[in-house]
C-alpha cells in the first residue's frame, strides 16, 4: 500500500509529461526508434502509373543522383499543371555529398511506398528531410505538420538544464537564420553547470528568408516544453525549419563550436541534499 503510493509519487511528473506531450500537437508516423517519421497530407490523390506519379518518382531520384549540388539543398519541381510536383530536400548541414544521397535515396523510397497515393508527403530521417506537393511550396514558411520526438533520458536537473537549452537553441536560430539562400544551419554546444553538455543543431529550408526561418525556429523552441521538457533530448520537425538537441554529440564534431551561455541570475540557494522536492 505504502509503496505503491510512494511509486504513484515518483513516477507522477513522468506521468504528466506524457499527458503534456500527447496533448501537443503532434503528427506523423514514425518506425521503432524514430529514425524515420513521415506524414502523408489529404490534400488530394494521384492514380498509380498517372502523369503526375511519372513526375514524382523521376523529380525524387533526381535528388539523390544530382552531383551538382553540394549544400544539401534540393528544391526542383518536374511537369506542368494540373500534374506539376514541386519537391524539396533537405540533408543536414553537416553530412558529406554521399551520406546526404544514401538518406535521401532511402527516405524517398520509404515516402512513395508509405503514402503511394498522396499528392503532398513529407518525411523527416534523422540526417535528411524530404516533401512534395502539388502545391506551391518554394518560399514559403510551412510549420505543419509538426512531429515531436522526445528522447528517452531525464535531464540530471530539469530547470538548470533549461537555463542553459534555451539561449542555446536561441542563439543558433538566429545564426541559422542570417544564413544564405542555400544554407541555413547552426550547431553547437554548452555545458550544463555541474551537469550535461548540451548539442544542438537547428536548421530551416534555405529558401525561406530571414524572417521566416527566424520565426519558424522560434515556433519550434516553443513547442520544446510541450514535446520533451525534463528530457535530455528530442526533436521538433516541421516542414520549413527543425531542431534537435541531445547530451551525445549526434553531429559531425567539426560542426559545433561552443556557445557562450551568459550566467543566470542567481537563484534561491539549492534545497539541501536529500530533501525531497516534490
Ligand atoms: C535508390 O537507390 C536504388 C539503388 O541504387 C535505386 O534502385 C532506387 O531507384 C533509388 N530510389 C530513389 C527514389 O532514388
Ligand atoms: C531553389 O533555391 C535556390 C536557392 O535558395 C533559389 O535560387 C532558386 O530560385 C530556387 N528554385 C526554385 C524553383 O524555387
Ligand atoms: C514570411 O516573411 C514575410 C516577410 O519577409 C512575411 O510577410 C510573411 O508573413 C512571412 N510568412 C510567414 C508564414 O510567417
Ligand atoms: C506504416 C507503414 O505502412 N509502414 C511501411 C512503410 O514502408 C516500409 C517499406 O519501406 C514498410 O516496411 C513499412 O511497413
């Protein structure tokens, strides 16, 4: 009896961040460890072995066996209305030409067997990003879907943890945003006082402005609290813009440099070892 209130207690704060995250909006499938996730849109359908499918399959493979581009960033369409796709990939700012391709190759294969009939699709793979739409996509900021990938750790200390998440992920939005037309990418890293580092890496589609990335990954921050707060990790997915973070390094290392945190305002002294803090 005792124990199993006790029990009730401990896993309580587990409890309601479960609740919280499944009452975030959050869409998509994904396979067992979310190396994948996808979500195909209801906006209309194709026929199989119909114009518009001829024209997505080729747009698709295009990407993956393109030599020519080097950033990461795939952004064609293929056709003519009413059977026009517009396409975009994305691969993550630090992979190689041929890391980019494999993920490219792979989701891509995975997104027309998974929604082989919609028009509009999107996955996202951990090292790569892949939509179509018959809709115009170019330029424009799009923040659904959204999926969101909590990782499986708590954090050692959820509010230090925070004091130093926050401006992190800040701070590399804004650095993505300022980014080019053809590359709009951020990652680095801070430590925790007395506790985790911290990486992270944002990231938007390069074709939407300053403004919009900005804005996107500010949307994206937001939803952070809703999706994986307490955790060590997780992930923001949307169409235009993403983030991750995690206390490994989950990035090329030459990608990341050190982000300065500026201390917190003193806090009220730390409840003394051993007390609870329910
Ligand atoms: C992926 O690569 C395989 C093997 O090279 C190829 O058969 C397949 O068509 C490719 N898929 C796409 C969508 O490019
Ligand atoms: C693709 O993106 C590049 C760089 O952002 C841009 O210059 C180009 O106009 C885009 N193409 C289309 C079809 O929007
Ligand atoms: C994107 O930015 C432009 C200004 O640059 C703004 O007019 C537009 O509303 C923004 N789009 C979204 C979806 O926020
Ligand atoms: C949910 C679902 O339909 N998953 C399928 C997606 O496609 C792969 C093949 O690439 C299948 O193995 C999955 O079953």
């Amino acid at each position: 009896m005792g124990s199993s209130r006790s029990l009730l207690i401990f896993i309580f704060p587990f409890l309601l961040n479960l609740i919280s995250s499944t009452t975030a909006q959050d869409d998509g499938i994904c396979t067992n460890t979310a190396y994948y996730c996808w979500k195909c849109s209801d906006t209309g359908m194709y026929t199989p072995g119909d114009m518009y499918q001829e024209n997505l399959n080729s747009l698709l493979s295009s990407f993956s066996t393109n030599t020519e581009i080097s950033s990461g960033f795939y952004n064609f369409s293929k056709g003519r209305d009413p059977n026009k796709v517009n396409a975009i990939a994305l691969c993550r700012g630090d992979l190689s030409q041929d890391t980019c391709h494999t993920c490219l190759n792979r989701s891509t294969d995975i997104l027309l067997q998974n929604c082989s009939r919609q028009r509009e699709a999107i996955i996202w793979a951990e090292p790569c990003m892949v939509r179509y739409s018959n809709n115009l996509i170019f330029r424009i900021e799009k923040e659904d879907p959204v999926k969101c990938v909590p990782s499986p750790n708590p954090a050692k200390n959820s509010q230090q943890f925070e004091l130093v998440l926050n401006p992190l992920l800040s701070s590399l939005s804004e650095k993505a945003a300022s980014g080019d037309s053809i590359r709009k990418f951020a990652a680095g890293h801070a430590t925790v006082p007395g506790g985790e580092t911290i990486y992270a890496l944002v990231q938007c589609t390069p074709d939407i402005n300053q403004q919009n990335c900005s804005n996107c990954l500010k949307e994206a921050v937001l939803d952070v609290p809703g999706c994986c707060g307490g955790m060590q990790g997780g992930r923001i997915l949307k169409p235009s813009c993403n983030l991750r973070y995690e206390v490994s390094l989950f990035f090329e290392s030459t990608a990341s440099s050190p982000v300065n945190i500026p201390p917190p305002v003193p806090a009220a002294p730390a409840p003394k070892e051993g007390m609870a803090q329910f």
